[in-house]
C-alpha cells in the first residue's frame, strides 16, 4: 500500500513538471505585432551555431561522425535533409531573391526583393515604403525554399510569419508558397506571411533543425539542417565508447531493438503522423496529404500485412537522396514482396515487372506548383 502511493505520488510530480514545461514554453510564443515588426540581426548560420558550442548537450557535429561513417557523410551531403535550413542573407540564398519581382494576386500585391545592409527584404509595389525583413530559408535546398521571420508581439512576445512567396527548382522560380489558403489578410503585416505561433511557430524550426527553438525573435541552441543527430540522437557517449573500444556496440536505430513502429514513429515526428492531422484532411487524402508520407504508408494494405517487414527504410537509404536512386531499384523492392512464384505473394495481374510506382504510388503535383510527392498509400488507385 505504501508503495502504491509513492509511485502515484511520482506520477503526480512527473505530470505537474511536464504541465509546468509546456507552460513556459508557450509563453515563449505571440500572435500580432503593433507596429513595424521588429526582428533580430543575424549574419550567419555559423554565427548563431557559434552560440551552442558543439559538446553541450551531448551533441558533437557531423564532422565528428564523419570519423568513422565517412559514406554516409559523403551521402547525406547531397541529401535535402542536409540542406533544410539556412539564413535569408546567406548568398545561396539571396541569389534566388535579391531583384526578383513575384505577382501573388490580389489582395495581396506584386513582391519586390531586395537585398539591402540590413539583409534580403521584400516590399509590395505601389504599397507604402516599409520593407518586410526576411530572416530564415527553410526548405530542402534543392527543391525548394521558403522564408520565415520572428517578430516582436506587444501582447505575447513573439510570432513567426511565413512568407507567402517560395522559390522553385523546377525553372528556377518563384510561386506561391504550399498550404497558404487565399484568404483576406487580417493585418498589413500577414499581406507578407502566414502567421503561425505556439506549437506550429515552435515546428517549423524543430523539423527544419538538428536542435532549435524560438526565444525572443531568436533561435537558441540552433544547429541548422536535420544532420546525423537529429535522428540518431546526441553522439557524445557513442563517439566515447567508440574511441575507446575496437568493437563499440550499435548506436540508436543501429539497435537490435529497432523495428517497423520505430521507424514510423521517428520519420513521422516531422514527415507527419495521423494524430498531427484533422479528420477532414483524412476524408480529402490523397489531394493534400501525399506529401505526409507516413500516413499514407499506414493505410497501406501492404505495410498493414506486411507485419512489420515493411518499413520506410525498406525503400529509403535514409542517408541517400531520393533522386540518386533509380526507378528500377524501387521496382525491385516491390517485386521482392509480390513474386508470382511464391503462392503467398500477391502479384500484380497487369504487370509483375514494371510500372509499379506510376500505378500504385503516383506523383501528385502539389497545388499545381511542380513539386510533386509521391502517394504512400499503396494501392489500386480510383483514377488508374
């Protein structure tokens, strides 16, 4: 009986501390500015990262990793994970933007760029003088880039805008950013961005980050892009052991322990889960939701049955970039599951050598901008 309690009473501690954290942290968090906005200066990525010196928290840097894993460090390199998070005033950066005018409509105006001794900034034509500062580019690099600015709140302290123009690969131009519905802004300011705040302001950077979290108009602890231990966890202890012995033991998802779940659970932190979805956005899948590949997989007949032989790496080096792979490796990995051969399988009774990605896991364009996702939910689609 004594037992009992204390183990409630431990609970009831856990539960205070976890509720006590989340408060502090959305206090963190702001809705409006009043007035102009005000951001913080930042020059580089290597400035800020200068601030979170590598070791704290267990962390050591990619370069340490690339000691012993020099191929996966050479291919995550071209991997859009290494390449999802950079300042606006970064050259790479600026050479999409600085000069460049993008037509969004009304009501929202024509945007010109420029780059200025304050950094890259965007203003509306025939609008008033006042420039939006652009601070942030999330994206995968590559692909796509979009800005993100911090600005003061006078009534909760910090919001985050996400600009509404991005910058696409496919002929080198810019569009209208994904997912921004086309709706009347409801301050001057959100004519420049999508406003986001609490859990949402605080996402963004978490998934477009090795660490970082929004403090004040800035990013503490921020190391930039997902690298080796956003995924794998702080390094410090494994790089020790691994110095120390001929044979360290396995590290995070190198673990015996590691399954299909896992997998699901560590991708979809950032790729999406159904729990980070609405229903309705559910009921109107695959339209809006191939992009959030995990929830697709799920409804899958194919990782449903599989029982647990088929898992995101089944298709992905995570390590690899999509594009270096080729059509006929993905085919293979189909066809290892569904031999005509083999009485258990079940095999495609159009083809059982090709066309199985254009049939059961087409591209969709999202939001006609030419950046396609491919459906995850495996299947005989209505349209096929």
């Amino acid at each position: 009986m004594k037992r009992g309690f204390v183990v409630l009473l431990l609970l009831v501690v856990i539960a205070l501390q976890v509720l006590r954290n989340e408060f502090l942290r959305t206090e963190l968090v702001a809705q409006e500015p009043k007035g102009a906005v005000e951001t913080a200066a930042v020059s580089s990525v290597a400035d800020v990262n200068a601030q979170t010196p590598q070791g704290r928290d267990g962390y050591v840097g990619r370069e340490v990793c690339r000691e012993c894993h020099v191929e996966n460090y050479d291919l995550h390199r071209m991997h859009g994970h290494a390449h999802t998070f950079a300042l606006a005033s970064d050259e790479k950066v600026v050479s999409k933007f600085d000069g460049r005018v993008f037509d969004y409509g009304e009501p929202y105006g024509q945007y010109e760029y420029e780059q200025g001794e304050d950094g890259l900034s965007v203003r509306i034509s025939g609008g008033s003088n006042d420039s939006f500062p652009l601070q942030y580019a999330l994206g995968s690099g590559d692909h796509a880039i979009t800005l993100l600015s911090l600005a003061k709140d006078a009534e909760k302290g910090t919001v985050a805008y996400e600009h509404r123009g991005s910058w696409f690969s496919d002929r080198d131009r810019l569009g209208r950013t994904p997912g921004q519905p086309l709706k009347l802004p409801e301050s001057e300011w959100q004519r420049f961005g999508m406003k986001h705040v609490d859990n949402v302001m605080q996402k963004c950077i978490y998934c477009h980050t090795t660490t970082g979290t929004v403090v004040d108009q800035t990013i503490v602890d921020l190391k930039a892009n997902v690298n080796c231990e956003k995924c794998h966890g702080p390094g410090e202890e494994h790089v020790r052991q691994a110095r120390a012995m001929k044979e360290p033991p396995p590290f995070s998802v190198g673990s015996s322990k590691w399954d299909s779940e896992s997998e699901i659970q560590l991708c979809g932190d950032c790729h999406r889960l159904p729990e980070a979805i609405t229903l309705k956005e559910l009921r109107e899948y695959p339209d809006k939701l191939a992009r959030f590949q995990p929830v697709g997989l799920l409804r899958s007949q194919c990782f449903i049955e599989s029982e647990g032989a088929l898992r995101c790496t089944t298709c992905h080096n995570p390590h690899q970039t999509i594009s270096d792979m080729s059509e006929t490796e993905h085919i293979a990995n189909c066809i290892e599951c569904h031999q005509p051969e083999k009485s258990a399988h079940v095999s495609c009774p159009v083809s059982t050598t090709e066309g199985c990605i254009q049939c059961h896991m087409p591209k969709y364009d999202f939001e006609s901008l030419g950046t396609g996702f491919h459906d995850h939910w495996i299947r005989v689609h209505p349209e096929g």
